[in-house]
C-alpha cells in the first residue's frame, strides 16, 4: 500500500499559551483534493503551519509522506494568502517563483539550468510564462495569485497546502486555478486547500474537513447533509443556504 501523503492522529496546537488546535485526526492519500473548511479563529491556517513545521504540535502524530513534518520540510508545496507575500521587493516573477526553491539552494546562489526550467514549467502551468521577467510589483491580483501557486509547484511537491487560493480573485483565474488544483489532483498530488467558498469546494473536493479547534467532519461533500454538522462546525442555527449549495453541487 502507497504511503499516504498526510496523517494526522490525535494533533494539539498551543499558541500563547491557549489550545487552538485538540484531537485532529486527519489522512491524505495520493489524489486527494480535500477542502478544510471553518469559520474564522477555527484554525485552519494553525493546522497548515503545524503540517509544514512551522507551529510544533503538543501532542499527537503528524507523518508527511512517512516522515516527520521537520524531515519532510522544503518537499510540501505551500500556497500563503497573498499578503503574507512581499509584493515590493524588486524581483521579477521567475525569481519569485524560484523563491520556492530556497530550501535547496545557497543564499546568492545563481539558478542553474535545471531549477530555471522548473520555474518555467511552473509558470507555464497557471499561464504565466509570458510575464517571467515581469516586476512581482506590477501585478494584478489574479496574476499574483498565480505566482504564488507557481512558487508552490516548481519544487514539484505531492503534498500541496493552500490558504485561501480563491480570495479577491476574479472568475478567469477562479476557473484556471480550479482547473489546475483538479488536473493535479489526477495526477497523483494530495491537496489540503483552506475556503470560504463553499460552492468551489463542493463542486471540486473529493471530500470535506469541517474543522473547528477539531475535526467535527470528514466526508464526500454529498454525504455531509445533516445540519447538526453545520451547526457544530459554524455556530449556524439555519444552515439550510450551505445545504442547498451542496445539494446543487452534488
């Protein structure tokens, strides 16, 4: 049986002191599209960083690929929301997507052959190729966003987490991207993607993690249809609108 790319068993997370994070039970296998959904302070962002080793968890075990999060930093490709990015550092768009590749190259180090043709395969894969010598500064939202998943994807990762992909872009690159996260996905990528829209989620994702502090669900999208879930994972008292929308996309 292949290694699963993402497995989680028993995950708490502390920050300041305060439990964010208790009793996340999470797996990824090859393929995987899943989308991690919550409402805000749920700790979705939390789980991304403890996943790339950035957040220790206090208990519980993580596995990426079979290794530990520490040995498996710089192979998992991580999309950031966009303003985690500096946008006015003077670099070009092919040097910020070769950025993704810091963690096997030396500080200064000029990109050799190899590491420049990833870059612009990774730009060819969102439509970017064209921009590579372009200033990041000058993009539009939708552009930048694309970068960014270039950036992800020149290490050629089969583990790729994404924070909020689909905020404050317009619908062409909505529908490139979503176009691209599926593609990927055949081709063998795990993907753990964090949303608020609910509707791209449910119409892409092979399943759905309600998460809040801890995962309330777990499960194909047509299969979540209790309220109860919604209740839990949102606070909602009248979930039917979220019903509806899967129901649409099932």
């Amino acid at each position: 049986m292949a290694e699963r790319q993402l497995a989680l068993s028993g995950v708490a997370v502390e920050l300041g002191g305060r439990q964010v994070l208790h009793d996340v039970d999470l797996n990824l296998d090859e393929g995987e599209l899943v989308g991690l959904l919550g409402p805000n302070g749920a700790g979705k962002t939390t789980l991304l960083r403890t996943i790339l080793a950035l957040q220790p968890a206090r208990t519980g075990t993580l596995r990426v690929g079979g290794r530990s999060p520490a040995e498996a930093r710089g192979t998992v490709g991580y999309v950031p929301q966009r303003h985690e990015f500096a946008w006015d550092f003077p670099i070009s768009v092919e040097k910020a997507v070769l950025t993704g590749l810091a963690h096997r190259r030396r500080w200064g180090r000029i990109a050799d052959k190899n590491e420049r043709e990833a870059a612009r395969e990774a730009l060819r894969r969102v439509g970017m190729n064209d921009l590579a010598s372009r200033p990041v500064g000058e993009l539009s939202g939708g552009q930048r966003q694309r970068v960014l998943v270039a950036r992800a994807l020149v290490m050629r990762p089969r583990l790729l987490l994404l924070d909020e992909p689909f905020t404050g872009i317009d619908a062409p690159t909505q529908e490139a991207l979503t176009e691209l996260l599926s593609l990927l996905s055949t081709e063998g990528t795990a993907l753990l993607m964090t949303t608020h829209d609910l509707a791209a989620a449910a119409g892409m994702c092979t399943r759905l993690c309600l998460l809040n502090r801890t995962v309330i669900a777990d499960d194909e999208p047509a299969r979540l249809a209790e309220a109860d879930v919604w209740l839990r994972a949102f606070g909602l008292a009248r979930p039917e609108q979220l019903l509806r929308i899967l129901g649409g996309a099932a």
